[in-house]
C-alpha cells in the first residue's frame, strides 16, 4: 500500500510471514508425511534427517518451533535439547518432541530437558498438528502480550520483550517455564491448583503426566536461584509466587 503524503516512489508492503517449523527425524517417510501435512496447514518447513545437521538447522534458521525425535543418528534428541537450552540465542524455541517411549520416566526426562510438549509414537496427524497450533499459540501470546512489567521481589517480568531478570541479572527460560512463572505472578499471590497451572500453560486439552508441572517448576526454581523460595508449594492446594516479605 502507498503512504499518503509520502513519495510515490515509497511503497510500503506488508506480507504475514509464515511460521517456520524444523522437524528432526531420521525415518524419511514418517518427516516426509509430516512435512507435507505441515506445507498444507501453511508452515514453512525444514527437515533434517540426523542429530548434528538438526542442531545446526536450530542454530542457522532460529525456527519458530522444533519438532523433535529423540532416536536420531549422530546425537540423540536429549543431546540436541539440551543444547539448545543451555544457548541464550535459541534457549526459548519451542520443542515439540517425538518419542516411541511412552513410559512417564522417558516423557519426564523430556521435559525435564526443556520440552514444551511430547507426542508418542504412533501418532494421529490431527492430534500433531492441534499441539503445533498451540504451542505456537502460546509462543505468539507470550510474544505480543501488552500487560507490560510484573514485578514480584527480585524478580521483573517484562511480558512484552518475553524476558525475565533477577536482581538486574537477565536469565533465560523456555517458553513454559516462563508461561509458568507470568501465571503466578499474574495471579498476584493467589494459590493456583496443578490443574489450573496446566489449563493455563498448556491448555485444557493436553494430555500430561502427574508429574508435569513439577518437572518444569524444579527447572524454574533452579533457574531463579536466590529467588527460588518466591514460589512456594501450599500442600494440598497448589502454588504460589510469593511477595518478598513472605519469604523469610
């Protein structure tokens, strides 16, 4: 569109850009089904086909979400999140993981490395596709929140610029561990259930393990270090960010 008042020489074109979404796996019919899937639903995609060339991909491109195996050639998919966590330039993509380990230990490890979500092998393609959209979702809201700054003791949310900061010092979450904490900030020392924390964060229709939530709040309270004890569990009810008074 051309600007009034501007040269006409001056145009201005707004284009939405796609998402983009690298998927990981080795088993080249299964990435091509889905790739092909995810083309249709409007995604830019790129695939690799092992483990080194999926964290170069991660490092090069900056996707908007990573799907990921966790059985690949040359590094395994826990290798590659833990990478990819322990980077600032690409600690908050979301990972999507793949695993034909459905048992609640493997799925915990996952998360434990920083998975926003996991998917079992076999998997229904509608079902892939309904995490994508809302992990991306999450990731969109966290992205163009407008509520501004949150500031619970030491620590200041800056919900805007998706960042957090202790005591001045910058520290880097994942997406759901930051969706985590802005929830109970949020909720300004109001107890929030498991439940209500997973509606929240991961939305009412994921399917999780009992175990969800607690696996990403240890990572969160490790990552606030001196301001671990602002979120507090309240037996039987839940958890609480709490002011810098109560937590003596």
């Amino acid at each position: 569109m051309e600007v009034s008042g501007a040269s006409p020489a001056i145009t201005i074109i707004t284009k939405m850009s796609k998402k983009q979404i690298l998927i990981i796996e080795d088993e080249r019919d299964m990435a091509d089904l889905v790739a092909m899937r995810l083309t249709r639903e409007h995604y830019e995609v790129e695939v690799a086909r092992d483990g080194s060339e999926g964290l170069e991909k991660i490092r090069s491109l900056r996707p908007d979400l990573v799907v990921l195996d966790l059985m690949l050639p040359g590094m395994s998919g826990t290798e590659i999140a833990a990478q990819v966590r322990s980077d600032p330039r690409t600690a908050a993509i979301p990972i999507l993981m793949l695993t034909a380990k459905s048992e609640e230990s493997d799925i915990v490890v996952g998360l434990k490395l920083g998975a926003d979500d996991y998917v079992t092998k076999p998997f229904s393609m509608s079902v892939l596709l309904a995490r994508i959209a809302a992990i991306l979702r999450r990731s969109s809201d966290a992205s163009s929140s407008e509520s501004g700054m949150i500031k619970a003791g030491p620590i200041v949310i800056d919900q805007h610029r998706h960042e957090v900061q202790v005591n001045g010092e910058n520290i880097t979450l994942t997406l759901t561990e930051f969706r985590i904490l802005t929830a109970l900030a949020a909720a300004r020392g109001r107890v929030l259930s498991r439940n209500q924390l997973i509606d929240q964060i991961l939305g009412i229709d994921a399917v999780v393990t009992d175990r969800t939530i607690d696996v990403h709040l240890t990572a969160l309270r490790r990552k606030l270090g001196a301001a671990r004890n602002h979120i507090q569990t309240v037996r039987g009810l839940g958890y609480k960010l709490a002011g810098e008074d109560e937590t003596a």
